[in-house]
C-alpha cells in the first residue's frame, strides 16, 4: 500500500513540476502581445516573488534535491521577468513610443493623449473567442501538461538511480523552516488579493488566465502529492505550512478565473461593459 501511495506522490509531484513550469509562458506571452505589463498588480508580483525568495530559502536550508533548488531559481527569475516587462513597458509608454490601450489601464489622462502617435496606436484587436473554444484550449493544454508530467515520471523510474525524483519538505520540525515556510505560504495568499482588487478596475483586461489555471493545477497536484506520500498526523503537521500555501491559494485563483468568466462573459452578454472607443 506504501508503494501505491509512493507511486501516486511522485506522479503527482511530477505533474506539478510540469504546471509550474509553464506557468508563467501565458503571462510572459500576454504582455509582449500587448505591449504592457498593466493587467498584472505590482503588488501581487513583490508579494509573489517574496513567496518565491522564502520557498527557495526552505529548500536550500531543508537540503533538498538540486533540481527542486533549480526549479526555485526558475521562479524567482520568471517573477523578475514580469517585473521588467511592467517596468519597461511604462518606461516606453512615458518615453512616447507606446501607448497602453485606454480598457487596460481604465483611466485617460493628457499624457496618455498627447503621447499618441502613428508609432503607439493600439494594436490590432485579437479575435474573441467563444466560451467553448478558450475551455476546449485550455482542456488540450492541461492534458498536454499532465501528460508530460506522468512522461517525466516514467523516464525517472527508467534511470539507474531515484535522485531525480521531486522530493517533498518532509524534513524533520526545524522551526528555522517552518518560519520561512509560513512566510511563503502567507505571501502566496496575500499575492492574490491586490490581483483580485485591481481587476475590479481594469476588469481582468491584460491579464492571461492561463496563469491562474496551471497555478490551481499545480497547486492542486502539489497538495495532492503530500497527502498521498502519507497521512501520518507528524508528517503533515511538518508539511502544513506548504499544504497551506498550496491548498488555499487553489480557492484565491478560482476566484480571479471567476472575474475573467465574470467580465469577459456574463456581463459583456448583458451589456454592462462598455469598450472606451479607439
């Protein structure tokens, strides 16, 4: 039964490997389409990489696998990443070679008119997309996701040692790492509500909801592995600080997709959005 339970851990570890990964792609993509980075909260990218800095921290102090300390490094570099784009998107809108599109930034200033010019006009407006193909979309890019996960786990059971496996923070009760563990969790959560906030205001324009959905997968996965690894009551009091930050963030991202459903559907049906003309 523990080799079940063993086995059903790594996968699921494995699969979440894989979302978080990709997780960043949708977002990273979404701003260079548009030339902006002002659908995401700065807050909630500070907030986030803070998470990030402390998760990294936990798994050098907690001597885990090189390669979860590399992933750690692949997310604290993808939030610098989102932090430049911001930066250097306002910088080229302030220097007049670009204009962010008035519905993202949900307010017009003289600036923002007297800087149009032939060179900072609006991109062309993507198509919209009917609710069933985003969802046929994202379904074929979740498979393909999971899929890769369960592939990686595989080619790891192949090699000729088990190092390569995603290891879990099941070290013994080190308050030094359960602080840093609590910090992270509580960073993640907080990352979420300046995000949530702020599309109120922009109304989740410029934001990628791909991001959200591999967040909740990996997030859900990660969980998910924990508690199949053992549900001993010492192992998961150890563990309770990453099944928090893990867990919980699920039911904040649900949320922001429920805004994207929210503003890009039912009330744009009804009439209750209206686009500022170009």
């Amino acid at each position: 039964m523990f080799g079940e339970g063993n086995a059903a851990s790594s996968v699921l570890g494995w699969i979440s490997i894989a979302c978080w990964i990709v997780v960043y792609s949708p977002q990273i993509i979404e701003n260079y389409q548009l030339q902006s980075g002002e659908g995401l909260s700065l807050l909630f990218i500070y907030v986030w990489l803070l998470g990030d800095v402390c998760n990294l921290m936990g798994a050098v102090m907690a001597g885990l696998l090189p390669t979860v300390i590399i992933l750690g490094v692949y997310y604290t570099l993808c939030d610098t990443v989102l932090l430049c784009q911001v930066y250097y998107y306002r910088w080229k809108r302030q220097a007049g070679r670009h204009v962010v599109p008035v519905h993202i930034t949900g307010e017009v200033s003289e600036e923002t008119c007297l800087i149009t010019d032939s060179r900072s006009a609006d991109p062309p407006e993507r198509p919209e997309l009917s609710i069933t193909r985003i969802f046929v979309r994202y379904l074929a890019a979740v498979s393909f996701v999971s899929v890769t996960g369960v592939a990686a786990y595989c080619i790891s059971n192949w090699l000729p040692s088990d190092d390569t496996s995603p290891a879990l923070p099941d070290t013994k009760l080190d308050w030094h790492i359960q602080v840093i563990g609590w910090t992270s969790a509580s960073a993640y959560l907080g990352a979420r509500l300046p995000q949530i906030v702020k599309n109120f205001k922009t109304r989740c324009e410029g934001l990628a909801p791909g991001l959200f959905v591999f967040s909740i997968l990996g997030n859900t996965t990660y969980a998910l592995s924990i508690i199949a690894a053992s549900r001993d009551a010492d192992y998961l009091i150890r563990n309770a600080s990453w099944l928090a930050g893990s867990g919980l963030t699920v039911f904040l991202d649900i949320l922001v997709l429920s805004q994207f459903f929210y503003y890009g559907f039912v009330s744009g049906q009804r009439g209750w959005i209206d686009r500022v003309p170009v």
